[in-house]
C-alpha cells in the first residue's frame, strides 16, 4: 500500500490525502462486513462496496442523503488504481476491480463548474493591482500579487508552484524574446512548460524587485519563486491562503447589492482559477485540444475537452455595478 502511494499520490499532498481517505473507507466497510485483507476482496465484494457507495444513507440528523456522484466516482476510481496497480506489479494475478469505476465515460460527462465570473475576475485583477492594505507589509502584498498571477494566468495545480529543491522546478526562463516560460512539476512526475501572458510580468517583476533580485530571472536561476518572510520556500498551505486572502479583501470591496459576485469570492480557492484558465483556452482562444491538454497536464484529452461543454449560463450573473465599473 505504501508503494502504491509512493508511487501514484505523493505528487501532491491533496491527491495523498484523498487517496488514503478512500482506502481507510473501504477498510472500515470491510472491517464491518468481516471481509480483508483487501488484496482478497473479490469482484462481488468490490460490487457489493459499490452499491453502498451509491445508496441513500441517513445521517446524524435523521435526515436521508445520497453521496454526490462525484463522491462516488472519486472512491471508486481510487479503489481502480489501486488493484490496477496490484496486477500490473504482479501481486495480484487478476484485477477484481476492473471497470469498477466508470472510467473514461465519466470523464467524457464531466463537466467543470467551479469557476469565477468575468466580473469577479476582472474585480480581483483590479483589486490585486491596487495599492496594498494598511496592515498588509509591501513586501506580502507584493508576493500575493505575484502568487495569484501565476495561478490565474498559468492555470497550474495548487501544489505545482511548491518548491522541488532536486529538480529546481518551478522556474521561469526568459527567452530571446523575452518571453517568459514556467516550467512546474506537474502530475505524475511531468515537467511541463507553460507560457506566461504580458499581463504576468509587472506584479512578478516588482515581487522580485523587493525581494533583491534582477527584475527578470537570469538563466540557470535556481531559487524558488516565491518566499516567506523568513526566506524559506512557501508550502502548500501557504500558497493557499495567499491567495483565499485577496480573494477575501475583494470580496469586501464588493458593494452589498452585489451579493452573487461576493458570495463567489468567498467560496473560491486556486482550482477556481485554473478552471477559468483552462476554459479561456478552450472556449474563449479557441485553442486546439491537444495544445490545452498539454498546457494543463491533462492526463486524458477527454478532461480537456470538458471545457468546451461549459456554457454561459454556468457563468452568468446579473449585470452588477462592479461588471458596470469593469467595462467602463
């Protein structure tokens, strides 16, 4: 089980998380049931697993609820690959769970719906450009700029902007043409190369510029992007709450007739912002799938082309004064 997750979730402490979540799961079920080790599981207990999964269940309250089928989808794909893994290796000599999981035709009717609005975004990019808060230090400030331009223009994963002390990612190199390229860890262990809009560069510039370093980063860099206060690399909790901190001081900036575009900063995290990058890829740019799957470090393309289903009424909120004051 460790190899296992050695090997499939240690790329990011959120993919770990979940997967140890589910695990522990299916062995408390199994525990109840007096079934286990799980490597004896056969193909009726797995199914018999996955229809507790998907049945209605009363809670604390009494009342009566039915996991989300996202829920579902998540448990049994982890539950997938791990007795994948177990037959690929050869510790298992058959796979009890394959097509457990819905696999690639939940991918293909998948469809993302976490996203900011045009008018939330547009509030935030105002917001972070602005001159920092009294109680927030130039240099903090400064960084959070910095933070969220990388997420809102890169679309990268949370945990991808954390420092990999060995493998010197994530980087950024300017070229010739001064064009600037992230290179991050991706999922699975893949570099991948993204590159940045001119739109990135003031607030990265100016956070270096306090930091003490050139304005643009020299070849062969090879210190982290971003830094506490103390010097040290930021985790990836640290990364989190940068950015859930300008998403709340926009948030109280917006003017209390516009409870929608406020409630949807308040709610929002990284992934909302990666989300809307991937759908201005594929919606808006109208960028080749191939091209956004690779830009996002999507394993399948069928995960990409999700983007292309969203529509503007997932999108869509009344016309507010802060949409008025953006398109003025």
């Amino acid at each position: 089980m460790r190899l296992f997750l050695r090997e499939r979730a240690s790329h990011s402490p959120h993919t770990l998380r979940a997967y140890v979540t589910e695990l522990r799961r299916l062995a408390a079920w199994c525990t109840r049931e007096g079934l286990g080790p799980l490597s004896d599981l056969t193909r009726q207990d797995l199914m018999a697993y996955r229809d507790v999964l998907h049945a209605s269940h009363a809670d604390a309250a009494g009342n009566v609820r039915r996991a989300a089928p996202a829920t579902v989808s998540r448990a049994l794909a982890t539950i997938s690959s791990l007795f994948a893994w177990w037959h690929r290796t050869g510790y298992l000599s058959v796979n009890p769970a394959e097509g457990l999981a819905a696999g690639r035709r939940a991918r293909m009717m998948w469809t993302p719906v976490r996203f900011l609005p045009g008018a939330a975004l547009a509030h935030c990019d105002a917001v972070a450009a602005g001159d920092a808060p009294a109680d927030v230090p130039p240099t903090v400030w400064a960084r959070r700029r910095a933070i969220c331009t990388l997420y809102r223009f890169a679309g990268v994963r949370l945990a991808e902007l954390v420092w990999h002390e060995e493998l010197a990612l994530p980087h950024i190199e300017v070229d010739e043409a001064r064009q600037w390229t992230l290179h991050v860890n991706g999922k699975g262990g893949k570099e991948r190369a993204i590159p940045l809009p001119s739109a990135c560069l003031p607030a990265l510039r100016m956070y270096r510029r306090l930091r003490g370093l050139p304005a643009e980063p020299p070849p062969g860099e090879r210190l982290p992007l971003i830094h506490s206060e103390r010097g040290r690399a930021l985790g990836v909790s640290r990364l989190y709450d940068e950015v859930r901190a300008v998403f709340a001081l926009a948030a109280t900036r917006v003017p209390m007739e516009d409870s929608a575009i406020r409630a949807a900063l308040e709610r929002a995290s990284t992934h909302w912002l990666r989300h809307g990058y991937a759908r201005t890829l594929v919606v808006d740019h109208r960028v080749p799938l191939p091209v956004a799957q690779a830009l996002l470090g999507h394993a399948s393309v069928q995960t990409t082309a999700a983007y292309a289903r969203t529509d503007n009424s997932q999108l869509s909120l009344p016309t507010t004064n802060v949409m008025r004051k953006c398109v003025l």
